[in-house]
C-alpha cells in the first residue's frame, strides 16, 4: 500500500451505493463513511461487525493510548464519532434505523449495535452533515481573528444539545486567557512525562503510513516527510513543553472561538455520545466553512479538568476541548483500508 492508497479512504464514491444490495452489502459500503471520523493520534481505535442483519461497532484496545487515555475516554470518543458519520451517511442513502449503545452488557467492547428499518426510507436526509464528512479535516495551523457569525455559534450548539451533549463557547479575551494558562499547563505536565513522550512519539508517522499523525498535519514540510523518525526521536528524547505551551497558548488565544464539548455524565455511554456530539459539532463547523483542531491538553490531566469545567455555565463534565475558525486548507491524514476493521 502506497500513500496515495491510504488517502484514497477519503474518495468513496457515492454513487457506488448499493441501492438493491442486502442489508450485509449496504453495510460494509457504510463503513467507508465511518472510518473517515477524527480518533485520539489517528488511532482509528475501531473494528466493525457485519451480523446478517446487523452492523456491530466494537471498541479496538490493542489500539489504546494507555498513558494519554488510561481510561479509554478518548478511545470511545473516537468512535462515537465514527458512529455518528455511520448514522450520517445511513440517513443520507435512506438506511434508517437504529443505533444501539452498549447492547450487550456482557461484552463491554461492543460499543453499539446498528440496524436498519426498511420500511422506512428517505433518502437525501442530512445532505449538509453527509457532505461534510470528506470535507472536514483537522486545522493545527493558525486561525484568522474574525469573528465566528453568531448563527454558526447557534448551530453548534445545537448540534451538541441534539446528541445529548452541551457546548460552553469561550470568546471574551479574559476567559481565553484563562483557558489558554490551563493548555499551557497541561502541555508542560505532559510532556515533562518520559512516558508521554515516547507514546506520542510512537504515533508521529510518516505520510506513507496508514495510521497516525504524519509531519504535515503538525505544519512539517512535506517534502521533509522523511524527517519523520527525527522528530519522533526529538520528541522521545527532550520535554519540548514550554515550546509547545507557548505555542498551543498562541493558537488558542488567537482563535475566534473555543468551544468545549461535555456530558452530564462520564461513563463510557456519555464517551460514546460525547463523540456522536464532536462529529455533529465539527461537521456542522465543515458544512459553514470553518477548521477547528484540538487543545484536550486540560481535559487529559486530571487535575486540570475540574478547572476547565469551572469556567464554563455547566461545570460536568468536559470532554473536547476545541479551537474553532478558518484557516489555510489543511490535508487528509491517511486512513486504514476497509479490510483492517471489518471483521468476518
Ligand atoms: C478524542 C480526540 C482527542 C484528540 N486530541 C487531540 C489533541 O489533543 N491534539 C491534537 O492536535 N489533535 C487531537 N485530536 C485530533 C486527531 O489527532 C485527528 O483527528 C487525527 O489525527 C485524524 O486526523 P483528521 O481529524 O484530520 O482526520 C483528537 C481527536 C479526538 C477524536
């Protein structure tokens, strides 16, 4: 497999749907829609199951970040972004149906269970979410300063509140300064960590690869792609964190909105939903032409957490925390073919 592959993920052709197929056929096409989702590193930390009649959404552990995400929060919140780009698309070719969190108590990784209702069909649902998902891609670099339309900022918060999540939208000068100290404190905790280091570094991949964060995505050159194992080795190797807090405060203070995405609850269904509400609340961003990319630092260190839910109205509990504006276009990370995550 050769790079180009491993981008091509983001080209499904639409038109291949399989209108006439069995349900197992409409599925696996489905699929190519869910494996486009943002995870945790480019971890794309899931599988999928087709059933006969079902589709099952199973959680990835070998795939853990295990000192970034002990817990496997992120983990859950990846895929219920995956999820969400699944229902997207389903409404969109007129597949309705249900999603199921969590059917099996027996079986914790099961994360949902997916089935569809012929007898109801409309296509063309979500057309403005489903074009998005090609569309959206992670922005690290710097943001324009002009201010987000308050009809964006409507529209996502209600793309939250419709997955059951809230959105606090941080945009006075004070309150993003507040914010951007927490960033900047995780960023110094984290990276004063040799363990963090080394499993961030295992993650820093080369665009060739099918997984992972590669050089460009982080503003590297990509003539330098070769470069890749030299960084991976220097982030490894030096706390770079007063460089990276420095930067990461910049990026935050200097963007037009910073938006937290939260639950009332944290188990690993309020995860699974919180990740449904970031891929509403990212696509929605998509569809009104703006980037977003993530500052979790504050949410990932657990202390800093509960002062990050401080600042905003609702308190309980942060989930993402994320920059929002329009910046230069940024480029599609590589994707892992459909045949690595299904399983037969
Ligand atoms: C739960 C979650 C947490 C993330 N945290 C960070 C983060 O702290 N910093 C960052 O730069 N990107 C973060 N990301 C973005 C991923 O690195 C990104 O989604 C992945 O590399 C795939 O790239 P794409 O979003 O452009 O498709 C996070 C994504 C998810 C879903």
């Amino acid at each position: 497999m050769n790079e180009q592959t491993h981008l091509s993920a983001w080209r499904v052709p639409k038109d291949a749907f399989p209108k006439r197929g069995t349900h197992a056929e409409q599925f696996k096409f489905l699929v190519n829609y869910a494996l486009l989702a943002p995870s945790i590193h480019n971890s794309q930390p899931w599988r999928f199951r087709v059933t006969g009649e079902a589709l099952e959404l199973f959680a990835d552990r070998k795939r853990s970040l295990r000192v970034v995400d002990p817990d496997g929060r992120a983990l859950a919140i990846s895929c219920g972004a995956a999820l969400f780009n699944l229902r997207t698309a389903m409404y969109y070719f007129g597949c309705v149906g249900e999603a199921r969190p969590f059917p099996d108590p027996r079986q914790p990784d099961l994360l949902a269970r997916v089935t569809l209702d012929p007898s109801k069909l409309h296509p063309g649902g979500w057309t403005e979410l489903f074009n998005a998902i090609p569309v959206r891609c992670t922005n690290r670099g710097p943001f324009e300063p002009r201010e987000a339309p308050p009809a964006l900022e409507a529209a996502l918060r209600d793309a939250a509140r419709l997955e059951g999540a809230w959105l606090a939208l941080f945009k006075s000068a004070r309150v993003k300064k507040a914010v951007a100290l927490l960033i900047a404190e995780g960023d110094r905790i984290q990276f004063s960590n040799p363990r963090f280091r080394r499993e961030l570094a295992q993650w820093l991949h080369s665009a060739r690869d099918k997984d992972g964060v590669p050089g460009y995505a982080k503003g590297v050159n990509e003539l330098l792609d070769f470069t890749a194992p030299a960084i991976a080795y220097l982030v490894r190797t030096f706390d770079v964190g007063n460089g990276v807090a420095a930067r990461d405060s910049d990026l935050a203070t200097g963007s037009p909105l910073l938006a937290c995405l939260g639950t009332a609850r944290d188990d690993p269904l309020a995860w699974l939903n919180a990740g449904e509400a970031l891929q509403r609340v990212l696509l929605v961003a998509t569809a009104h032409g703006f980037d977003a990319s993530f500052l979790n630092q504050p949410i990932e260190v657990p202390a800093l957490r509960p002062k990050l839910g401080g600042l905003s109205a609702h308190k309980y509990y942060p989930q993402v925390l994320l920059r929002i504006g329009r910046g230069v276009p940024a480029k599609h990370t590589p994707r892992r073919p459909i045949e690595d995550i299904l399983i037969y």
